[in-house]
C-alpha cells in the first residue's frame, strides 16, 4: 500500500467517524427534540381538555341556574294564580251569603270605615233592591259617635260591597275594593297556609 492510499484510508476512517459521530448527534437531537415535543404537545391537550371541563362545567352550571330560575318561576306564577283564584272565591262568597248574614257583615264594614259626619251609602242595583226595609235605621245605629249614613237611592257598578261618599269624595268599600287593599297581607297569610314547606 503507497503513502498516498494510506493518508486516502485514514481520511476516510476519519471521515466515516467524523459522519458517524454527527449522524449520531443528529439522532440523539432528533430524539430530545421529538420527546420534548410529545411532552409539550401532551401538556397542551391536558391544558385543553382541562378548559373545556370546566367550560362545559360552567354551561351545566348556567343551565341548571336557569332551569332552576325558570322552576321557581313556574311555581310562583301557579301560587300567585291559585291565590287569585281563592281571593275571587272568597269574594264571590261574601256577595252569596244569605241576605241577613250579607247585610250584617255590610254593617260592621260600615261601622268601621264611616267617619264620624253625614254622608251616603250607595249600593249596587242588586243589593240595592234587596235592602232590609229598616237597614238604614241599623247602620246608623251601628256607626261610632257622629256619623251618619243616608242610603242613596243611585246604585254603583260594584260586585258587592258599598261606597261611601261624603260631599265629593268617595270612599270605596266593595268587596273588590278592600280585598285589594288587603291583598298583599291577605296573599301572605294565604300563601303561609297553603304552601308552609313540611
């Protein structure tokens, strides 16, 4: 073997070590850079699964708020109707008592809101015409100290009940009128026996 093939075979052991020595590298870079990769490409499918738990976490919450809201919703507008209901019950009831029961009841509501001067007392055409014939000589029997009640002989458009009218002013005393007065007070007294939580 010359001196020129020998320096040709050392340079191409050396080189062949030298291609070796950088493929090598190469791989081993190739490895870190792919690992690091799959870590990170890991990381952001654990980081993107976690966001949409809790993304469909907070829409399970926001739905369920809603049904509830719309729940409570249904339940307080079915009260709020049953109690309507019980009031025009309640209402229709006072106006079909028996004439006697009705008119003593209309005495004592009188007796309560008359104010203590001379007025009128207008019923509506039905009770008008069924008026005990000594009801007016009662009522002002019934009324405190310096109050006095002329039974007019004009009716009013009312469901029961009466109005009371001194000078210009009235002062209205149907059924309708004094349940609407009362009706928040009355609704919870209503609503506490019906609908007590057990």
């Amino acid at each position: 073997m010359t001196g020129l093939e020998k320096i040709v075979r050392d340079i191409s052991k050396e080189s062949e070590t030298a291609i070796s020595a950088v493929l090598e590298g190469a791989h081993r870079d190739a490895e870190q850079i792919r690992k690091e990769s799959e870590t990170e490409a890991n990381e952001q499918c654990k980081a993107i699964r976690l966001r949409a738990e809790q993304e469909a976490e907070e829409v399970r919450d926001r739905m369920t708020s809603a049904a509830n809201l719309q729940k409570r919703r249904t339940i307080l507008k079915a009260k709020q109707q049953i109690i309507s209901e019980i009031f025009e019950k309640a209402r229709l009831k006072l106006s079909e008592l028996p004439e006697n029961e009705y008119f003593g009841l209309i005495l004592k509501v009188a007796a309560k809101y008359a104010l203590p001067e001379k007025g009128e007392i207008l019923f509506s055409p039905k009770d008008l015409k069924r008026l005990p014939p000594d009801f007016e000589k009662k009522l002002n029997s019934a009324l405190k100290d310096g109050a006095f009640l002329t039974v007019s002989s004009h009716s009013q458009s009312i469901n029961g009940g009466f109005i009371l009218v001194y000078g210009g002013v009235e002062e209205n005393c149907s059924f309708s009128a004094l349940f609407d007065a009362k009706r928040d007070e009355i609704q919870d007294k209503v609503q506490a026996l019906l609908f007590a939580e057990a």
